[in-house]
C-alpha cells in the first residue's frame, strides 16, 4: 500500500485505517511535504499507537516535493508486495478493504466508494453517491470513474503515473490498463470513505467546485486524455462529447460566479451511468471516522500555532 502525503493531519486516521486491516499489507509512506512533516506525523503515530511491526510492515521514503505521480511511482519503486494499493493521505478504509479485494481474485480490482463531505469539525456526511459500477469498460473512456484509493492492481502490469500531468494522473494510468486489455473488476460492496473537506478546501477536487481556474486543469486535462487514448467505438466519443458540455456547463457556473455542490461530479457520474454500488461491507462508520480527523486536524492546527506564538518576557 503506497500512502503519498504532504504531511496533512489526516494521515493519521488513514495509518488508523491500515493497522486495522484484516490480511497483512506492506505500507509505505512517500513524505512530499519537502519539510519532513509526514515522516514526522508517521513517527508520532508509530510511538502513540504502540504499534510493531506483524503482521503489518511500514516503511517511510522521502521526496522533495516532487509532486502526487512522483510520489506514488517511488513507493511503487521501494514496495515488494505481488499488488500495488494506494491511498491518499485524505481518505478512509475499512478494515476488510484489502481482504474484499483479495477475494475478488482479478489482476485490476476495485471497490466501490462512498463521498463523505465534511463542512466543519462537527458536521460530516456520508452521502448517497460515489463509485461502484460492475462493469466500467464502457465509463471507464469517457470520464475517470474509478478512485485511485479504491485500486489494487497486480505488479507489472501498471507503468507507473504520468508525471508531466497535474491531474487525473490516475485516470491516465487505468486508461493504460485499459487500453492493455486488463479489465477492471469492482467490489459489491463499499469498502472506502472518499473524503471532501469543504472546510478545510485544501484539495484539488474541492477547490474544482468553487473556483473555475481550479476546474480548467481538469477541463483540459480530459480533452488531452481523450486525444491520447482516442481508439474507442463512435458511441464513447458521443459519451464524450456529452461529457465535455457537462465540464463546460460547470466552468460557465463558476465564471458567473456561483458554486458547485461538494458531489457535483459524483451525482453526474450516477446521472450518466445509473447508480453506484451503495451496500456498506461492515459497520465501519465513515462519518464518524471523518469527524475525528477534522478534531485532529484542528487540534493540531491550534497547537501549531501556539507553538509558533510570540513569547513575551516581563
């Protein structure tokens, strides 16, 4: 399991998420902070939470931030496991995510996702939209409909991530698979808590929704991939172009100055294709979960900044 980070908080919950897991995973760390905060936020949990090492390994790498793809191809580069998981610093898991995974048996396997939207440290919602279709061959061309957190792929077949995109560098990399002949097989089953900390906006897919210069690299960046990997039946290049009016109806939006919902992309995704997958694998509270990392991240914020306060001296 390849866990990229910047040194956000919430990368604690998500080390929570693989310690618990059901089936021994190897869990490498890449720290893109360029300051060392997620080697730091690593250490701090590893002493907190006791942790040793079976039946889980952890290692921790160091890149200068160079960026999401360079982060997740050196972990790919480090790791030793038969499959390659990733998860970003953000998001949550189950515990059975990799053993429902495992189970599937396929060399490209997924699972379904559920959007949790947090809009402060009190208020978080798992909703009724995400990712989840058993057949996504006819999707997967049109717009990118698989989260690189719900993946597990065999080693070998993925080249590794696009590092000259600045998004959906992930969308890129299944379309290679794709275009391959590895057919992608998803869960029945939610196993991931895709998190949208609308508070905080400091990811790229939230900041889409509110401003239009935060949508256009994912504007441009479909019509490039759509370009790259054009060799599809005349009814996917209409599912395209139906796809694009959607991106420019959302960029005439944001123009005009008005907002987006925090799901906007994944109530299209179920507008155009139907619905997701929504059947939960366990009790696992993705919600509850979420609220606990947006206290942690606010706890440690302020302590930062107390840290960090001017001392006086009378």
């Amino acid at each position: 399991m390849i866990v990229p980070t910047v040194g956000r908080a919430s990368l604690v919950t998500v080390l929570d998420c693989l310690a618990a897991q059901t089936v021994p995973i190897q869990t490498v760390v890449v720290d893109d902070s360029g300051d060392g905060r997620g080697a730091e936020l690593f250490r701090e949990w590893r002493d907190q939470a006791g942790i040793a090492d079976a039946p889980h390994t952890w290692r921790v790498v160091s890149t200068p931030g160079a960026g999401l793809s360079a982060a997740r191809n050196l972990g790919m580069s480090v790791s030793s496991g038969a499959f390659l998981g990733f998860v970003d610093d953000d998001d949550l898991l189950c515990p059975h995510h990799f053993e429902r995974l495992h189970a599937l048996g396929g060399d490209f396997v997924w699972s379904g996702t559920t959007v949790v939207v947090v809009r402060s440290d009190r208020d978080a919602e798992a909703l009724g939209v995400g990712f989840g279709w058993s057949d996504v061959t006819d999707k997967l061309p049109v717009t990118n409909v698989i989260p690189p957190s719900s993946v597990l792929v065999r080693r070998g077949l993925l080249p590794g991530f696009d590092e000259r995109l600045p998004v959906q560098e992930d969308w890129e990399a299944w379309l290679c698979l794709l275009d391959r002949g590895v057919v992608p097989m998803c869960t029945d089953v939610v196993t991931v808590g895709y998190v949208k900390n609308v508070a905080a906006a400091t990811s790229s897919t939230v900041r889409s929704a509110l401003d239009a210069d935060a949508l256009r690299p994912f504007v441009d960046g479909h019509r490039l991939l759509c370009q790259r990997h054009g060799r599809f039946p005349a009814a996917i290049a209409e599912r395209r172009l139906r796809w694009r009016a959607r991106l420019s109806s959302w960029m005439d939006t944001l123009a005009r100055g008005g907002q987006l919902p925090p799901d906007y992309y994944e109530s299209a995704l179920a507008s155009a294709f139907g619905p997701p997958v929504t059947r939960r694998c366990c009790e696992f509270d993705f919600a509850a979960a979420a609220l606990a990392t947006a206290v942690r991240i606010e706890s440690r914020e302020v302590t930062h900044q107390s840290r960090n306060r001017p001392q006086f001296h009378w």
